[in-house]
C-alpha cells in the first residue's frame, strides 16, 4: 500500500486522483508544508511525498509519472514518439502554467505589477491549452498524466482569482472534475 503526504487542497491532490483514477489502495498523511511530518519526508519540507516500498518520492509529476509508468496506465510507453509527445505536453505545462500559477501565489506582494503580469500570462497560456485540445483529453482519446495537471492547474487558477476559462477549457475541466476519482480522491 501506497502512503502519501501531504494535505488534499495542494498538488498532493494530483497524486491522490492519480492513485484513484489507477485503483490503488493508499493511506494518507495530511501533512502541511514544512511540518515535522513532510520534513521526515522530504528535506525541503514540501509536499505531495509518496512512499512505496519503503522508497520516498518526491514532486507531484515525479510522482505521477513514476505511478503511470509503473500501473501501465494513464501514460504512453517509455521511448516512443507519443511519450515524448505527452512528457513535452507536461513540462509546457509545468513551465508555462503551474509556474505561473506559483510565481503569482508566493510573491504577488513582493514585487509590484507581477500578479497583473501573472494573470496575462495565465491567459495567454491558456489561450494555446485551449488551441492544443483537440480531442477529448490533451493527448487524445484517453486520459493521461498531463489532463491530471491541467485541471489541477486551472482549478486552481479558479480559486486564485485568475482569468476565466473560454468554453471549451470550461467543458474540458468540468469534464475532468466529472470523474469518480476526482472526488473520491477530494474525499479521502
């Protein structure tokens, strides 16, 4: 049994959902940033950490994608075209939206204008999201890794007061956040 680390409302969420989307059984520890527990975890203190088999694992996508490639699921295979595909889809995201989102959320006081930058941004990234989706998910005709990011990344957009969504991206989240696993995962 899986055991993660971390309260449900951070990116420890992606983690769950993923765990719940793949069936697997897990426990959780619903520690917060820098607390004794996720510093027993995690040197930095930051959260989500996993612990499979007495290895620790740290960084949501890290995380996930350990999760994806280990349950065959949720993922293209390892060293073909379509997993570079999807691994440059996750790190554009990483880049372009979950950073975003941090720079914002961490020093929107410290540094006069950026939140406003921030929030262009955010909408322009989210401009070429809606762009890409061309299918029911990001990759696709099925749900991998990056479609878990993205609706995390723009739920949270939501509750910080960023840019709203066009329709499409509105459809394509409602959709996500449709699924069992999401809310299973939102009420362990």
């Amino acid at each position: 049994m899986y055991i993660v680390i971390g309260a449900t409302r951070t990116r420890t969420l992606r983690v769950m959902w993923l765990l719940e989307e793949l069936g697997e059984t897990y426990d959780q520890d619903p520690a917060a940033p820098n607390s004794d527990s996720a510093l027993k975890y995690n040197v930095l203190g930051k959260i989500p950490a996993l612990v499979d088999n007495g290895h620790t694992l740290t960084d949501s996508v890290a995380i996930m994608t350990y999760l994806a490639d280990k349950h065959g699921r949720f993922t293209a295979p390892a060293g073909t075209p379509q997993r570079a595909l999807q691994d440059a889809m996750t790190l554009w995201l990483i880049d372009e939206v979950d950073a975003t989102l941090w720079t914002s959320t961490r020093h929107k006081d410290a540094v006069p204008g950026l939140e406003a930058r921030m929030h262009d941004h955010y909408a322009e990234s989210m401009q070429i999201l809606s762009n890409r989706l061309q299918s029911e998910f990001l990759m696709g005709d099925e749900m991998t890794v990056p479609d878990i990011l993205a609706a995390h990344c723009m739920g949270w957009g939501a509750s910080a007061g960023f840019p709203p969504l066009d329709d499409k991206l509105q459809d394509y989240l409602k959709r996500m956040r449709a699924r069992p696993a999401f809310h299973a995962a939102l009420k362990h």
